[in-house]
C-alpha cells in the first residue's frame, strides 16, 4: 500500500517563533544537537573540552561565520562532545548588551565586532546561516572519513533549537550557561558518556 502525503497527519510543526522575522538584527541563542547524542566533536576532561578533529571543524567554522556572512557575527559560544551553543548576532542589534558585552567575555569563545555595518535586516535568515554551518561542517569531516575511507552517517540532528535574546539578563544567564557548560556536562541533559 502506498503512503501518499496526507497534510492532515503528515506536516512538521515548526518550532520557529510564528510571524517573528529571522533576518532581524539581534542576538540568537542557538543550539545545534549531532544526530543520536552521538559524541562526534571530543569528550569532557577535567570540566574542560578536548576537542577531536571534528570538534576542531565545528570551532573554526563558527569562527570563520563572519567571513560567510559579513552582518553575522559569532559571539559566546562552546563546542561540546554532542551539541554546539553558540549566541551569534546580526549586528546592528539595540540591545543595550550589544555595545557591552566586552566586559564579559572571556578568552575563550569571542568574535570581534570591528568592521561591522549595522543594518536593520539582512538578506539571509539565521536559519540559512545555521544550515550552512551544519552543512559546512558535515562536509568537511566527512572529508576527513574519506581519506582513511570512512563513512560517518548523518552528523546533526534535524533542525535546531534558538531562543531570541531580549534583554541584558537573559543575555548574561545564556553567556553564564555556555561558559559553565562543560563543568557542567555531568549534569547537561544531553550528555552522554563518550
């Protein structure tokens, strides 16, 4: 028998926000799952992440997202073992946070707001920006899989997950949750032990 499509029982829900417009220059919490929890980018020492070759794509793939896009940049943002965390922005955004947040970032993930043109909105979405990524990323290590002649299957769950950051508070919880992320990966409702 075959399965036609029946909108009915067949249609995805999206879990964008309804009638919000993604090209909004703002600040985006997003988070990014592999496919099955699998530990694809490192693992976990000491409250710190060891970053594979993988992790190591992931990472400088984030970095490099103001080059691909040059009204995007990459804020806070941590790669761990199964899942990236990443706050990134389409600059130009009112939030007070915006033109404050060098106090509190840290040595570790930053970008840099030098050279930015604030716009009111972009021509791509922040879903076109985090399906490139994933797409970048999956391509570059299966790159890494085809020379010692690997297959990897999918790498990232379908979709993401992001909040839209409204307000210095919330800015700084998300920034402390990423930051504290893998001190805290025992407890990370996706962790898994790899």
């Amino acid at each position: 028998m075959e399965n036609k499509y029946d909108p009915a029982i067949h249609h995805r829900r999206s879990i964008r926000l309804q009638c919000y417009d993604y090209t909004q220059i703002g600040l985006y919490f997003i988070t990014i799952c592999c496919h099955d929890k699998i530990c694809y980018f490192g693992k976990i020492e000491n409250g710190e992440i060891i970053l594979n070759d993988f992790g190591k794509i992931a990472y400088n793939e984030l970095v490099k997202l103001p080059e691909r896009y040059p009204d995007v940049l990459s804020d806070v943002f941590q790669i761990m073992p199964n899942h990236v965390h990443a706050i990134i922005e389409i600059v130009g955004a009112t939030l007070a946070v915006a033109q404050n947040t060098d106090s509190i970032r840290t040595e570790m993930h930053v970008g840099t707001r030098a050279g930015a043109s604030p716009a009111p909105t972009v021509q791509y979405t922040v879903g076109n920006i985090i399906g490139a990524y994933k797409s970048r990323v999956a391509n570059l290590c299966l790159e890494i899989l085809k020379l010692h002649d690997k297959h990897m299957g999918k790498l990232w769950q379908r979709n993401y997950y992001e909040h839209i950051i409204r307000n210095d508070e919330s800015y700084q919880n998300i920034v402390d949750y990423i930051i504290n992320n893998p001190a805290n990966w025992g407890k990370d409702k996706l962790y898994m032990d790899c």
